[in-house]
C-alpha cells in the first residue's frame, strides 16, 4: 500500500505541472486501438499514444487493455509527427519504480534481494525489477576484511558462493542515471551496536574459527558477529573452537587476543 502512494504523490505532483515536459510521468485513459497503437485520453495534456518498437515489446499487454482503463505512461515526445504525445509504458514504470526506491532510501528500510551474479568487484541483484549493485566494500565488514589481500581470482571465487542466496540490505545511493547501489554493510552495522552492547574489553570469549589469514584470525562469537585476533596462528584451522579475551573495540569491530 505504501507503494502505491507514492506512486499516486508522483502523478498527483507531475499532473499539477504545466506544461507537460519530456520524462514526465501522466495517467491517460485507453479511448482507441489502432492495428499497432493505443491512444490514451491524457486531459489537460492532449491526446498520446503508445506505438513502434514499444508496442511491439509489449503487445500483448496492450492488446489486455479495455476502453476506459486508466494506465500510467511516460512522455517521450511531446508532439510526434502525427501531433500526438508519444509515450512509453516501461518508462513509465521504471521512473515509479525509482521513486518508491529513493523513498525507501530515504526511510533508511531494510530490503530482502537475490544475488544472481557476481563481478569482480562485487555482486549483481535486481529490486523492483531494477538492477542494483553490492559493492565488496558493502558486504559485511568481516568479509571484506578476509578478501581485501586476495588476488582477483581467488576474490570472484568467494563472491560466486552469494549466487542464488537472499541477502538483506540498504539502499545507500541512486545516480541521476538511476544506478542502484545497495549495501549489506549498513543494515549489519545497525544489528552489530545491539550485539557490540553485551561485550566489554578484558571480557573472555568462546568462539569458532571462521577464517585463517596472513594477518590474523576471524572468530565468529555468535551469529552474525566476528572478532578478530591480530596474530597470525598456523597451528588453527577453520572450524576450530577457540577461547579468546576482547582487547579492543573500536569502529564497530571487536579486536581479541587468544588466551
């Protein structure tokens, strides 16, 4: 229901401009079909029309319509060779659909996606059928952490792993050009002050081994939070149960020492 709101403040919003510009988003009424057209009745804007490659994209959605139905569109040209206002129905769409998402970005709002590919500089979603970007940077701070001295190869090998799971994140930003970039970093920052309350430096730890690397080990303590032991120990192995003492914590990490 929120959506659809906010898509109805937009056109509210656009309709009370004058006049009409390109990229606009309008509601027009279905009045006529043509053999490969729709004309739409726009009111104070005139008489548009949904026609070319972008009836052909979506014929039969089109073709679904009755006289009568109010649809959205958005203006590409305003006065065509035949005087009418050309419109587009995927424009349309995709200017709405980013709007709810900066309203989201706004209200700082948890979202769930699907990673369903990977480069190597981070991992590809869709939201609101939009793609959308994860940075490795904007993975969890521990990951990255554990990638950031790895060659190229061995980083795309760990990233392939996320393919096909869900993964719950934030918008952090949304270019002029509509570029989506979304981060799991922010909604675990917000979860980790919750967990990062329960401990204290000088306290003692139990944990298992998640990670082995050249400058330390990670330490999974619970759930969704790591520390790291800032020494390099040979003899641990992933998946050991360790005891550790809290030494530091600082910007949101917890630093330990092995006992």
């Amino acid at each position: 229901m929120a959506e659809v709101e906010t898509i109805k403040k937009i056109i509210e919003k656009n309709e009370l401009a004058k006049p009409p510009k390109v990229g606009q988003v309008v509601k027009g009424r279905v009045v006529a079909f043509g053999r490969s057209s729709v004309f739409l009745d726009l009111g104070p804007f005139g008489s548009g029309v949904i026609y070319g490659k972008e009836f052909s994209e979506l014929k039969k959605s089109l073709k679904k319509l009755k006289i009568g139905e109010e649809i959205f569109a958005k203006i590409v040209d305003l006065d065509n060779e035949d005087g009418y206002v050309e419109l587009s129905l995927k424009g349309a769409q995709k200017e709405m659909n980013l709007e709810v998402l900066k309203e989201k970005m706004q209200k700082k709002e948890e979202i769930e996606v699907e990673i369903f590919g990977v480069n190597r500089g981070g991992l590809l979603t869709k939201i609101l059928d939009l793609p959308a970007f994860i940075p490795i940077s904007q993975l969890s701070p521990e990951f990255y952490e554990k990638l950031k001295n790895k060659k190229p190869k061995e980083i795309l090998k760990h990233l392939q792993k996320f393919v096909g799971q869900k993964m719950k994140v934030k918008i952090l930003s949304i270019s002029g050009q509509g570029e989506i970039i979304l981060s799991e970093k922010m909604v675990l920052s917000e979860k980790k002050k919750d967990f990062l309350k329960n401990y204290q430096p000088g306290q003692v730890v139990e944990g298992t081994v998640s990670a082995v690397t050249d400058f330390g080990v990670f330490l999974e303590i619970e759930p969704g939070l790591e520390g790291l032991i800032e020494e390099p120990l040979p003899e641990v192995k992933k998946g050991d149960r360790l005891k550790a003492r809290v030494k530091e914590i600082a910007e949101g990490k917890i630093y330990l020492s092995k006992l």
